[in-house]
C-alpha cells in the first residue's frame, strides 16, 4: 500500500501580500511629508492638499468599482461602507469653502498615479484589488493613526476634516473580513504574483506623490 501525504496547507494570500510588500508600504510612511504630517508640524492647508490629491485618487478608483460591479471577484471587495468619497468632499468643503471643487489642482505625480489606475482598474479585476488592497486597507491601518493624531494637532472636532478616516465598524473587523476575501479569491499562483508586483506599483505611485508634496512645501526632514 503507498503511503499518502496531504499537501502541505498553502500560505494564505493576505499573509503573503502583506510581508511581500512590507518595506514598500514603509518607504511612504517615513517620506518628509508624513512624518511632519504626524508631528503636527503642518498647517491646516498644508495637510490639505494631500486630502486634495487623495480626491484625485479615488475618485477613479471608486469610479473602477462601479465599472467592476459585474465582477463577482472584485465587486466582493467593494465593502459597504468602504467608499471614501463622500468624506473627501466633506473634508474639502470643511478646509477650502463651498466653492472648494474650484479650487483642486492636481499634481503631476497624482496624475501618473490616477493614468495607471485607468489603465488596470477598469479591465483587470486583480489590477483593481491590488490598487484598492493598497488604499482602504492602508486607511483603515495606519490612517486611523494619523487621524487621531490630526485631531489633536488641528484641533480638530466632531470629525470635521477628518471624514475620510471614519468607517462604519471596528478598523480590525473590517480588516479581517477583507483579508478573508484575499484569501478566499479564486486566483491561481500566477495572478497572485501579477497581483503581489502591482501592489508594489501602486505603493511606489503613493509614494511618489508623496514626496510630490514635500517638494512642493520644501518640507526638510526632521533633525
């Protein structure tokens, strides 16, 4: 009689993704602009013209949702709850003024990054998953650490420039059941890789525009 032997478990997609893309999603958090971001050594209008580039951003992104609504894969990933718009528009209207859709420039580098969503989100579900993995699992990581760090540096209160950061739900189970969908999404090995390098990309476009806006606000780093 031979012997069998089960296959070894296979690693599952999140785990693998998050340590894949470790160091990349570093490089953004330690940029000029976000760590005086984080130390409160920034003015309220300087802070917003990241919430301004970030209207840039997902807009598109969200904009891919609605194009991908048929999709069963990377509709699933398209949360209740998850979309980030409606208090991006609040955030502009709380910093510029009602006449603040006037008033929005966006940056060369917010404009690459937006040209590459355009260009994977609309037609290759995994491209879109890998983008919006990078933008809401990021918001609801380390963007619940900025925003309460923005709410006492601006003083800031009853969430008034800071909707884009509020969820419906605890960040953690939120976290949990998207990494459940990672998991679960019938992609083979070669996706997953496909995913996993343009996951990189887009941690690489963030961080690009990023470092856009220090340059723009001749923002040193910290002694």
């Amino acid at each position: 009689m031979v012997e069998e032997h089960p296959e070894p478990a296979r690693e599952r997609f999140s785990a693998r993704l998050r340590s894949a893309t470790r160091t990349d999603h570093g490089d953004a958090e330690s940029s000029a602009y976000m760590t005086a971001l984080v130390e409160g050594r920034l003015s309220r209008d300087q802070y917003a013209l990241l919430v301004e580039q970030m209207y840039f951003v997902y807009d598109v992104l969200e904009e891919a949702a609605d194009h991908l609504r048929a999709d069963a894969t990377a509709s699933a990933f398209d949360l209740p709850g998850f979309r980030r718009m409606d208090g991006l528009r609040a955030d502009l209207a709380f910093f510029y003024g009602p006449g603040w859709s006037g008033d929005l420039r966006e940056d060369e580098a917010t404009r690459r990054y937006c040209d590459r969503l355009r260009e994977v989100c609309f037609d290759w579900p995994g491209g879109f998953v890998a983008h919006h993995y990078t933008r809401y699992l990021g918001d609801l990581s380390g963007g619940q650490y900025i925003g309460r760090r923005l709410k006492g540096a601006y003083d800031l209160v009853d969430g008034d420039g800071l909707r884009f950061y509020q969820f419906e739900g605890r960040p953690k189970a939120l976290k949990d059941r998207y990494r459940a969908l990672l998991d679960a999404a019938p992609w083979d090995e070669a996706e997953r890789a496909r995913i996993i390098a343009e996951v990189k990309t887009a941690y690489r476009l963030n961080r690009e525009l990023i470092a856009s806006l220090g340059r723009r606000l001749s923002i040193e780093p910290a002694a």
